[in-house]
C-alpha cells in the first residue's frame, strides 16, 4: 500500500491506498488505538479488486492532531468526512477496528449517505457511561505507560495481547512496529476519547445502512461475547473471526478477508471482482 498525503483545512492527512487501474470499490479502513495505517498491508493482499483506503488517524503517523484537546468520536467522524470529500469518495464500505468502530459508528450518524455499509470489527465500545475514576483510569491507561517507558518497552510488553495465543512472531513484529509509530499527543488524545465517548451515543437503534459486527474468538481485548450482545442488542449480524485475536485482520487475514467481501461485494455492485486469494 502506498504511502499519501492529503492537505485539508484542518491539517494534513496522511494514508495509505491500494488502487487498481480500473475503477474499484472502495473500503475505508480505520485502525486501532495502539496501530496505524500500515497495519492494514498483510490483510490488503486478501482483498484484490477493491481500492483500499487506510487512514492515519489524527495525531497518527503524521497525521495532524485534532485541533480539540479532548475531541468525541464525532470530532474523528468530522476529519473524516473531509478526508472522504477531499478524495471524491462518493460510496464506500467503512471498515472501523477496535477504537476505529467509535470513529465509525459516528461517521454513519453524521454522514451516512456516503456510506454503503459499516464493519465494526473487534469494536470497542467506550466508557462514557462509566463513572469518573474509571474513566479516569482508561484515559491514563496507555500513554502515560508509552511516555514512562518509551516505545520500544511499551510495544514488546503490549503487542502480544493484542493477537491470539501463539500468534505468529511476524506479526507480533508487525504490530509492535506500528506500536513504535505512535504520537504521545496524538495517543492521549485517542485516549480520551475512548475514555470519555461510548458507541451508543452514535448508534442507540438499528443503523440506518447495513452494518455487520465481527469479532476473533479469540479476542482478549474486546471479548466476542461484548461484541454478539452490540450485534444483539443493535439486531445486527454478527460472524466469528476463527483462531484470531483482537487484531482479527491480521491473525486471520484470508477469513477477516472473506467477512468483508461477502458484507462488502453486494454493497458496492462489486460481483465482478476477482475472487479473494
């Protein structure tokens, strides 16, 4: 996946695309608190036929920070939107992971007409319902940690838990090189977020486009049985990432692969597609 740039009026805006020569599809994807963009390139190889979008989230990469010291998921969705605009991204299939499943889920209240459809994957769901001292604790959680030990300590202690038991080393190093990538400021700000916002406030009933859930079984971080009762509680369905963790895209590409073509490919008039490899 190549590595761009787009200067918007809130800052720039750093990603990465996989295109295709023809006009494709388009998935949006958005990474995790603790990853990054290039966290996406094992699973890209999966998705032939399709053009992939991959963000730096603001205050990721070099991406700019959100101007808002303490910013919702709808600030994220308001940088987002601008993204989309600014590419001349008219329908996709957003593909939220982890803390990306908030930025996602407030995408499609605010802008769903550019939406053909939403994933929320290994979703995080938030904590704005809890009380001060919890929310507290999770928003000084990670990068006071990142800060005291420096990255490199940080990521060897962290990655593991966020894939399966006995997960290949390459991908502990691929996620502990993403992990090396992240902005203090950037990270605390994501923090609060997660802290201070919950998914709910964007999606209290049934989306207004097709959304699927999917979760590895695997997954310590948000467990599946968190990630069937959104599904549940929503009426949404839901589809098992088998042998995966937290990070379900990498630990199992091909099956994460095959959930979003088969949500995706109706979506986006896409039946003519190579098949996934």
């Amino acid at each position: 996946m190549d590595a761009k740039r787009l200067n918007l009026d809130s800052g720039a805006q750093c990603y990465r695309e996989q295109a295709w020569p023809e006009p494709a599809p388009t998935l949006v994807l958005l990474h995790g608190i603790s990853s990054g963009a290039g966290s996406w390139a094992k699973l890209a190889a999966h998705l032939p036929g399709y053009r992939l979008l991959a963000w730096d989230a603001p205050g990721y990469g070099d991406s700019q920070a959100l101007a808002k010291e303490a910013p919702s998921a709808a600030d994220y969705a308001e940088r987002l939107e601008a993204w989309l605009a600014g590419l001349g991204i008219e329908r996709c299939v957003l593909v939220g992971h982890s803390l990306g499943a908030m930025m996602a889920g407030a995408a499609l209240a605010a802008y769903p007409n550019r939406l053909a459809g939403v994933v929320l994957a290994d979703p995080a769901q938030g904590y704005g319902d809890a009380d001060a001292a919890k929310r507290d604790e999770v928003y000084r959680s990670r990068w006071t940690q990142l800060e005291a030990q420096g990255h490199g300590a940080y990521a060897r202690a962290r990655a593991p838990r966020l894939l399966r038991e006995g997960a290949d080393p390459a991908d502990i190093v691929r996620v502990e090189a993403e992990m090396g990538k992240l902005q203090v400021a950037g990270f605390a700000q994501a923090g609060w977020m997660l802290a201070n916002d919950q998914l709910d406030r964007y999606l209290p009933a049934t989306p207004a486009v097709p959304t699927l859930v999917v979760c590895g079984d695997e997954d310590r971080i948000t467990p599946p049985e968190d990630a069937r009762a959104l599904a549940d509680r929503l009426g949404l369905p839901y589809r098992d990432i088998p042998r995966a963790g937290h990070a379900s895209y990498i630990d199992a590409p091909a099956a994460f692969a095959a959930a979003l073509d088969d949500f995706a490919r109706p979506l986006l008039g896409a039946a003519a597609a190579p098949e996934i490899s």
